[in-house]
C-alpha cells in the first residue's frame, strides 16, 4: 500500500507540472512607442522563448526569459516603434515556446494600430495593389508597369516616390532592381514606370505601396524574350513578300522557259529542213557530175585518138 501512494503521488506530481506553459500580455492593442509586457507560467527555473511574429510571419523579435522556482515570468518584450514598411499597422503574434515540453508554445494575437483608445471604434485601412505588365517582351526595348493603388474601393493620391518608394524588379539572373524613382503619377492612385530589360527570362516587378501606416503588396511577371511578337510579326511579314515576289520570279522564269522551249523548238525544225535541202543539193550535184562525166568521157577519148594518129603519121614521115 505504500509503494502504491508514493507511485500516485509521483503521477501526481508528474501531471501537476506536465504542459505547464501560459503566456499574457498587459493588452490586445498597441501603438507607436507603447512597450510590450508579456507574464505567463512555465515548469519552475524553465527557459521560455518568446517572440513577435509580423503579418507575414516574419520575426520582428526575439528573445529568451527563464521563469522562478514556481514557474512564472515576466518582462518587457518589444517597444513598438512609428509605422514604416518594416512595421505596418496590423495584427501581431506574440507567442511563447518552451525548451523542456518538447516544443509546446502557445500564441496570442495583438493588433499595433494608431491608437490604443478603445472606446472609440479603431480605423481598419485596407490597401489593395494591382500591377500590370506586358506577358512578353524584348530586349533592350523599353516597357511600361502600371500600378493602382486603393484603400476602401478608393483610389490612393500622393508622391510615388514615398507611396511606391520600396518596389523592385527581381530579375532572371537573381538580381533586385529598385524602382524607388522610376514611377510617375498618370491619375490619382494610378501610376507607371518605364522599364528595359537586358535580359531574357522572367523579371517579377514587386510594388510595395504603404500609406498612413499600412502597407500592400503586388507582384506581376514579364517574359522578356530576344525579339517581342511585333518584331516577329514584321519579320514573318517581310519574308511573305519576299516569298512573294520570289514566286512572281519565277512565273516569269517559267514563261521564259517555255518560250525559250517554243523557240528551240523551231530552230530544230529550221535545222531539219536545212540538212534536208542540203542532202538534196548534194544529191543533186552527184547526179550533175555523173552527166558531166559522160559527156566529157567521149571527148577525151576522141582527142586520145587524134593524137595518137598524129604521132603515127609523123613517125611513118620519117
């Protein structure tokens, strides 16, 4: 019976301490150059971490508490400072997260805004970006980003180089562009830049527009390419009226041919007939050498006679 009270009394005090962690704050609402107080309860002598998550989940801070031998702590976490694009107005996590209960933590939201009067219904702005840019383009050819600002459905007014003064480009080769002074005002809340790459691949053109302490973020993506489709479609132009006049070329080599063929034609019927009055001449001097053979042949053979008797006469007269 005794082992089995001290074993309930181990298991007793085992539970009593096991996921012990809680974690307060003096309020839910904070504005600029209030401090933050964060108490809770942890496991006696426990080091506690406790940290601020920003709305994007990045760490604003950090830092590591060690609670007294019953377990509780307390101290001066953060003092928030004026609104900028590192510290918007906006909903804040303070959480806790203790080293010996295998990373139990616990969280609790707050919201840093203009003011900490809670009688009054705090001021919510919303700030919504849009960016647009061309789906393509080319190198060393400029092109234009556009970007619209608004907050409630409301156009946002003001100097872009303090409304947009942190946008960037983030190009292919992984190097950031900023675009602080880039922006010119085309109308309330709508603005552009112009912009020439000289690279190809995707640029991200990533504008941050912050305002009366709030902060937005828009992205838009630009494939940049050696030609863009206009110079493409000129090139394909200009090679259909190459092609074109290529192929009137060669209508008028083909009617050439076929004339040219027209004409050999008729001087090869010109040559027949040419070899054929020919072979006829010749045939016809043939048959005129043949009379003349004959009449020439008795002749000849009378002058053979009157000479031979000559020479018998004077060969009897000597």
């Amino acid at each position: 019976m005794k082992m089995l009270a001290i074993c309930f009394m181990f298991l007793g005090f085992q539970l009593a301490f096991a996921d012990q962690l809680d974690v307060f704050t003096d309020s839910l609402v904070y504005s600029p150059n209030k401090p933050t107080f964060v108490y809770g309860k942890a496991l006696p002598n426990e080091d506690v971490v406790l940290r601020i998550s920003g709305p994007d989940e990045s760490i604003v801070t950090f830092t590591q508490v060690t609670a007294d031998k019953d377990g509780k702590f307390n101290m001066e976490l953060f003092v928030w400072p004026e609104a900028s694009t590192s510290f918007p107005y906006g909903t804040y996590t303070v959480e806790a997260i203790s080293t010996e209960q295998n990373g139990l933590a616990k969280k609790i939201d707050i919201r840093f805004s203009p003011s900490t009067d809670l009688e009054s219904i705090p001021v919510s702005r919303t700030i919504t970006t849009l960016v647009f840019a061309p789906e393509t383009a080319a190198v060393d050819r400029p092109m234009r980003i556009f970007v619209q600002t608004t907050s409630d459905g409301l156009l946002i007014g003001g100097n872009p180089d303090k409304l947009l003064g942190t946008s960037h480009v983030h190009l292919p080769d992984g190097q950031v562009v900023n675009l602080s002074n880039s922006f010119k005002t085309l109308h309330q809340g709508l603005y552009f830049a112009e912009f020439t790459p000289k690279l190809e691949g995707t640029h991200v053109f990533h504008t941050v527009a912050f305002s009366q302490g709030t902060i937005s973020h828009g992205s838009a993506a630009t494939l940049v390419l050696k030609q863009d489709i206009g110079g493409i479609s000129s090139q394909i132009i200009e090679l259909n009226s190459v092609l074109e006049e290529t192929s009137s070329g060669l209508e008028n080599l083909k009617s050439e041919i076929e004339g040219f063929g027209s004409s050999l034609s008729s001087a090869s019927q010109n040559i027949d007939k040419s070899v054929t009055a020919i072979s006829s001449s010749v045939n016809n001097m043939e048959q005129a050498s043949r009379q003349l053979n004959s009449l020439l042949f008795p002749i000849v053979a009378s002058i053979a006679i009157i000479v031979a008797l000559q020479i018998v006469i004077l060969a009897r007269r000597r």
